[in-house]
C-alpha cells in the first residue's frame, strides 16, 4: 500500500460502496485486515488453550494450527512482494486449504460426545 494503511489510489468510501470488490486494493486492504483479525484472534484462542489445564489434549493441535497460520501469513507477504506470481500466489492458495484443514482438526477435537 506504499507505505500507508489504506491504499492510496482510494478513497474511504470505496471501502463501503457496491463496487469495492472490483477495485483490487480495496480487495487487498480488506483481505490483509481480516487477516490480522483473524490472527489477533487466534492469539486470543492460543493464550486460553495453553494457560487452561482443560484443554490439555488440544495443545499439539493448536500448535499445529498455529504454525499453519504463520505459514500462510508468511506466503501472503512473499505473494505481495512478488507481484503475485503464480507459484507463489499458488502456494498461498494451497496454504490455505492446510490452514482450514488443521482447524476442522481443532474444531473437531473440541467437540465432546455425551
């Protein structure tokens, strides 16, 4: 975004109007702020597991997840940086089928049968 948290080839009100998903920085802003959303709440989650001897048998699972997200944060960044080559932007892709995989793993080893 050259430097700056929104990019600056738009304007705010891109952001809210019908046509925002056709503008591709407006698609990237959102997309990178859902991303920090979502890793602020991971964090959330990652703190609670670790810290609560509940939730013992999570603990290889949510470090698994988070090593994923890392991974796909990591391949986001590169993807940007090289202009969104194909190998990359790929991997990025595939990363996120992995990240999305290890968190039906969690979500499934959270769920307890009476």
């Amino acid at each position: 975004m050259n430097g700056n948290f929104f990019p600056d080839d738009s304007n705010i009100k891109d952001l809210f109007s019908l046509n925002s998903f056709e503008i591709p920085s407006v698609v990237q802003f959102i997309h990178r702020n859902i991303a920090y959303f979502i890793l602020l709440l991971f964090l959330f989650i990652l703190i609670k597991i670790l810290s609560d001897n509940d939730f013992i048998y999570l603990r290889k699972t949510i470090l698994l997840v988070f090593f994923a997200l890392l991974l796909q944060i990591f391949l986001g960044i590169i993807t940007v940086l090289s202009g969104a080559q194909i190998f990359i932007a790929s991997m990025h892709q595939i990363g996120s089928i992995f990240l999305v995989s290890v968190s039906l793993i969690l979500i499934f080893k959270n769920t307890k049968i009476n």
